[in-house]
C-alpha cells in the first residue's frame, strides 16, 4: 500500500474482485484519489480536514491570561472570570485568538508531553490493534497547538514527529483492516479498540466505492 | 416524542459592564405542563444542532427536517447579534462572541447549504417521498426547502424539454425524472457512535455462503455497517454518524 502522502493527496490502493469471488477478469489495482475541491462542497459522507479542525477548536485547554475580564456568557456555555496569572480554561478556538493577540499564555495538555507520546507511538507500533489515545483530536489539537503556541510547548519539534508517527501507524491499520473487510465482503465491523480519529471517514471517504464495485 | 426546544429568555440588559452579560438562560417549567416539549439550554441546542450537522453529513440520504432546532438557534444568533450592536466597541467581549456567533453560523450554514445538496442531487426522489408520506409522519422538507424542490424540478423539465425533448419525434418527448436520477445509495457503509444501547439489530448477510445475525450496540461503541440497516436510529438519535 502506499504511504500516507504529504502534500494532500490520498492515494489508496485497494483491489477489486468480482462478485462472484472467483478471479473472474482478474484482480485489478483500483486507485482512486481524494479530490480537492473548494472548501465545503465535497460531497456528502466525507469530513474534510479543516472541519475536523473545527470540531477538534471546541476542545477544552488551560491558558494564563494576561488581562482581567469577568465571566463570559456565551451561547454554548459560560467562560471565566479570567484574572492575569490565573489559570482558566477555554476552547481552543478562543485560546488560539487570544495567543494571537498576545494576550495569554497556552499550556499545553498533559498528555502533548515527549515521554508519553513516545510510549504511545511504541505501543502502537507493537499492537495489531489501535492504542487508546489520549484525545479523540490529538492529531488536530498537536498541529493547531504547535502551529500558533510552540514557544509555550517545550520539545515542540519532537512532539510533531511523535504524533505524526503514531498517525501514520494508525492510519496504515485503518487501511489494512478496511481492505480486508472489503475483500472478506463483511457486513459490519466493530471498532473495538478505542476511537477512531474523526478524519478516519474521510481516509476512507473512498470506502463506498469498492463495495459498489464488488457489487454488493 | 419530538424534543421542541422552548424560546429561552434572554435578559433585558444589553453588553453593560455592569449587568449581566448577553444572554441569560433561564430554563422555565413548561407552562402548559404538556409531556411532548423538551426544555433547552442554548449549549444544549448549539450540540444538537452539530448532532444534526454531523448526520447530515454523512448519511446518504436527506434526513428529517429539524425546524425548531433552526429556528432556535436564528433566534439565539439574532439576539446575540442585537445585543453586540448596543454594546460599546472595542470590547474585548464584542469580539469573543462575534466570534462565537460566527462559529454558529457556519455550523448551520454548512448544515442548510448539505440537505441543499441533496436535495438538487435527488430532487424527484425526494419529492416523491414527500408526496407519499403520511400524515402523522414527520417531513423531510421545510416549507421553503419544497418550495425550492418544486422548483428546481420545474426548471430542470423545461430546460429539458426546450434543449432537448421538443425536437424528438412525439412519442420519445417524455423523460421520467423519477427513473431517470439515481437514487440515494441506502447500501453504503456509514459509522456510526452508539448513543444510546440496542439490542437485535438484523444484519444481513452480504453474500449468499453468509447468513443474517444480529448485533447488539453498546452505548459508546463505534461500528461500520451499511446505512439501511441502522436508518431508523439515526432518525431517532440513538445512534450519531461520524
């Protein structure tokens, strides 16, 4: 199979059977490649990375402000009061904004911490099956917190390779284990180990497309 | 039983340092004391509101409408949005709930803008199943997502008529958009989140050596499985699309 590319292009290499299970015309390579069209009108059933992104923002983090403003009432629920040197903790979406607007300092979750994540990516490497993680975003939550907070995440490069080791093991499973839920042609799969990432739909957004060339 | 959130009062003051700060919840007994309404926080309506997007998104097919859930949340968004008006600029709050009500609006913009979609891309099928539906039955379409339906339709057969139809010999001038746009594909695979647990679930077998068995869904559990067999769940939230 080939490795997860880089530059936003998913090639995936499944094979197609024919119904019938027996060679029939031969196996043959199906590769199909994720489209890139404007934000938004990918056709329903797929996630795209930046709404992965969006849902990962509502995610809780512990920042340091440095300013004083009481309690916020927001719609989706209340925040604060916030007092400089005090920790409080906000979505990410309002943690990002106001590190921007150099107004408080992100610390980073227990768990973006290199020891941890090394352990993670071990175990995963070892086990055939998936590793709990530690957040249903960490892959979102590592590359926001590292894009606009790394002078508050210490060891920020090395926790990038980490997390996106560990990704890329996980993702080459969820492949493995798709290929042979289309080739075994099963009905149902549980996922029994953990949670799968939000983007896992997406990766395999191309996944209608073999059963219906099996003809199932 | 439907969930029908109530109107949440909001509180008189506007963005005051002093008072209170935009909206104040406040969840009221239902007064007419009936059984079928459901009382909602506004987190609670902003979460199903992302339920509904997510499901949305990734069945196959156009789902049921949810109505009160938009109609809440414009409600919420327009008195939020009032209430930044009055308040004095510069604010750093002013900016942290532009920010939300932003947030919101794409949630449920991207909501509208998916059923849309389907919508164009099954448009005699989901009008067929609208005229079809019976009484008590929910709809899938708002009044103004019919209206649109109807008239998608009507402009897709006179466009085909003018371009193409009235130059064929008489008796092939006729074309049955219901035979002719595919149908939703209820036989793709969707996974799913177990909201609350099920037990019995048929599934059929996929090739005729397999036979049918049945599951049982665990509350937290996440599955791959074909959306027909799970359809009716996602209808009644026992089960949230991912």
């Amino acid at each position: 199979m080939d490795p997860a590319a880089g530059s936003g292009a998913l090639w995936v290499g499944l094979r197609r059977r024919s119904a019938n299970g027996e060679g029939g015309r031969g196996t043959r390579r199906v590769r199909v490649r994720c489209r890139r069209g404007p934000p938004g009108c990918r056709a329903p059933g797929t996630m795209e990375p930046a709404e992965a992104e969006f849902l990962a923002e509502k995610e809780l983090v512990t920042i340091v402000p440095n300013f004083s403003l009481d309690r916020i009432h927001l719609i989706g629920g209340d925040l604060g009061p916030f007092n400089p040197g005090l920790p409080v903790e906000v979505p990410v979406w309002l943690a990002i904004n106001l590190k921007q607007r150099q107004k408080c300092r992100l610390i980073p979750p227990e768990w973006m911490d290199v020891e941890k994540l090394e352990e993670i990516r071990d175990q995963e490497r070892k086990e055939d099956t998936f590793t709990p993680m530690p957040s249903p975003y960490y892959m979102e939550l590592t590359k926001l917190l590292l894009n606009y907070a790394s002078d508050n995440i210490p060891k920020a490069d090395e926790i990038r390779t980490l997390v996106k080791d560990t990704w890329d093991t996980r993702i080459a499973k969820l492949r493995l284990s798709a290929d042979s839920f289309v080739k075994q042609q099963e009905a149902h799969a549980k996922v029994r180990w953990g949670r799968l990432e939000r983007f896992a739909s997406s990766v395999l957004g191309v996944f209608q497309m073999p059963c219906d060339c099996v003809g199932l | 039983m439907r969930a029908r959130p109530r109107r949440l009062a909001g509180s008189g003051g506007g963005m005051a340092a002093a008072g209170g700060e935009g909206m104040r919840t406040e969840q009221e007994p239902d007064s007419d004391g009936g059984s079928e309404e459901l009382v909602l926080t506004p987190a609670q309506l902003i979460r199903s509101l992302e339920q509904a997007w997510l499901n949305e998104k990734f069945a196959p097919e156009l789902l049921e409408s949810k109505p009160e859930i938009i109609e809440c949340v414009v409600e919420q968004l327009d008195h939020m949005d009032a209430n930044l008006k009055r308040a004095k600029k510069g604010d750093l709050k002013v900016s942290v709930h532009h920010m939300e009500i932003e947030r919101i609006r794409y949630v449920l913009s991207s909501y509208l803008r998916c059923r849309l979609v389907k919508i164009e891309k099954f448009f005699p099928h989901v009008l067929e199943k609208e005229k079809s539906r019976a009484e008590g039955e929910p709809s899938i379409l708002s009044p103004e997502e019919f209206a649109f339906a109807k008239e998608y339709m009507a402009n897709t057969e006179t466009y085909l008529k003018n371009v193409a139809l009235k130059h064929m010999p008489p008796n092939l001038q006729k074309v049955s958009l219901l035979k002719s746009v595919p149908k939703p594909n209820l036989d793709s695979f969707v996974f799913l989140r177990v909201l609350e647990r099920q037990e019995n679930i048929l599934v059929e077998p996929e090739t005729d050596e397999q036979r049918e068995y049945t599951i049982d869904l665990e509350e937290g559990s996440q599955h791959l499985i074909r959306y027909k067999t799970i359809a009716p769940l996602v209808a009644s939230g026992a089960v949230q699309l991912i």
